[in-house]
C-alpha cells in the first residue's frame, strides 16, 4: 500500500479527496473510457433552461420533430440527482460501493464510489427548442428547435467516484469495466484495497529522533506513540507548533526535530 502526504497546517491535516479518488479510479478501472460517461452526466448537470435532455437506446435514431413537445420520450434533467434518475428511467442500475466522510478520515471532502450498471447502451441527446415570444399568461409556443450534442454510452459497468459534502457532491473521476456482473461486495474491496486509496490512517515520525513515532486513524487528530509501537508521548495535533512545509514541531520536550506525516 502506498502512502499519501498529506497537506499540514496548523488545524489542517488532509489529503486531497479528488486526487485519491482520481488516482484509485484509474488502477481499477478504464477512466479513458469512463469519460463517456462522465460527459454524457456532465451535459444533463451543465443543460440551461432551454435545452431539454432526453435518453434514448443507442440504437434508436430520431429526427427533430420526434422531439417535438408532447413526446413520449423519456427525459433526463434533474442536475442534482442525475444517478438516480438514470435509475428511475430505467437505463442503469445503482449500488454503492464505498462511502468516506471526511469527519471520519483525513480525506478533504466525503467519499461516495457507485456502480452504475448500464445493462444496454444509450445516449443523451441535447435539444434546443426556440420558443415564440409572448407576453401574458400560458404556454409558451415553441417554434422550431435544434438536435444538438449527442453522447453515447456504451453497455458495461461504470464505477463513479464523486466527492463533496452534504449539500453537494460532484464526479470527479469515473472508471469502465467490461461486463454487467460486478458484486458491489467484490468492487468495495477493489477500491477500499487499491494502493492508492488511503484516507483513514495517519502515522507521524520525527527526523530527529526514530523512537518518536506516533499514529492515529479513523481521522483523529489524537496521535499515540503506543500505536506506533514506540514509548514516545501522545500528543494532539492540535496542540503542534511552529508549522513549515507540511512539517512541525517535535511535541517531545527537548527535541529539536520536525515531524512529518503519511496518510495511508
Ligand atoms: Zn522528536
């Protein structure tokens, strides 16, 4: 397992939850080809008032009018749960994998890693409508529109990895696996046992001295020398000093060395 440096600050040890969540997604998966899907999302979230976004079996081709109001069709525009209306629609399968939340680690932001299963593929399409312009009550008449941006996604699984907080959580990385059979189970280890996916443990050590070795986990900032399988005296992060380069301080009385922290 490799470890992670964390940024540290007075009142501030972390590590960056994108870049862990960006880094373990590419060993487990295709990230390149998860990008399909990553746009497709991003398009329903970035689609202002007057697109309207509609998803549809890769396979089914319309024209313009097929789009016309009052279709059948299925759309897709709820920016802020757009996973789960991918669900509700119909289109794919959810199950979370992994959640981390940043009070419980020293990751920056909360953690979520769903399976998306896309059992067939299928493609979000953009249209444009232009509308008349009215003033005064009722419907606003639509006059023509626009097919515009069209993105497909291929069958598979897709492993996507959002971080934020509980107001708001954003993808950040999404990574494709061939096939639609993967155990939820089976992924939580894939991704929670990736080397580069350490949010929960820190260790500290001083360069002045080897026997000052302290350790912490479950994002406490409560470092014990005993976890660490030393003698040296617990200390509270809190409590550190004289902070530089991600650096501070020996707690120990007397030293004079600068401690230093992994995250793993
Ligand atoms: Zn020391």
């Amino acid at each position: 397992m490799t470890s992670q440096t964390p940024t540290v600050d007075q009142y501030s040890l972390t590590v960056d939850a994108d870049d862990v969540v960006r880094e373990t997604l590419s060993n487990v998966g295709d990230t390149e080809r998860g990008q399909a899907f990553e746009d497709a999302m991003s398009a329903v979230r970035c689609a202002d008032s007057r697109t309207t976004t509609f998803i549809l079996p890769a396979s089914v081709n319309l024209d313009l009018d097929s789009y016309a109001p009052d279709n059948d069709l299925t759309e897709i525009n709820d920016w802020r749960n757009v996973l789960t209306s991918l669900e509700d629609s119909g289109f794919a399968k959810l199950a979370r994998v992994l959640t981390e939340d940043s009070d419980g680690s020293y990751a920056s932001d909360d953690i979520t890693v769903t399976a998306v299963t896309v059992p067939e593929g299928f493609k979000v399409v953009e249209v444009r409508y232009d509308y008349a312009p009215m003033f005064g009550l009722g419907r606003i008449p639509v006059t023509g529109g626009t097919v515009g941006e069209t993105w497909e996604v291929p069958a598979g699984t897709y492993i996507v990895g959002e971080t934020g907080n509980y107001a708001r959580m954003d993808t950040v990385a999404v990574a494709y696996l061939e096939g639609t059979d993967h155990d939820a189970e089976d992924l939580f280890f894939t991704v929670a046992e990736n080397e580069e996916f350490g949010v929960s443990r820190a260790s500290s050590g001083c360069d002045a001295d080897e026997t000052h070795q302290w350790e912490a986990e479950g994002g406490s900032w409560r470092f014990r020398g005993e976890y660490a399988g030393g003698e040296a005296p617990d200390y509270d992060f809190d409590d550190a000093e004289d902070f530089s380069d991600d650096t501070h301080a020996c707690p120990v009385e007397g030293c004079t060395g600068r401690v230093g922290y992994t995250v793993y």
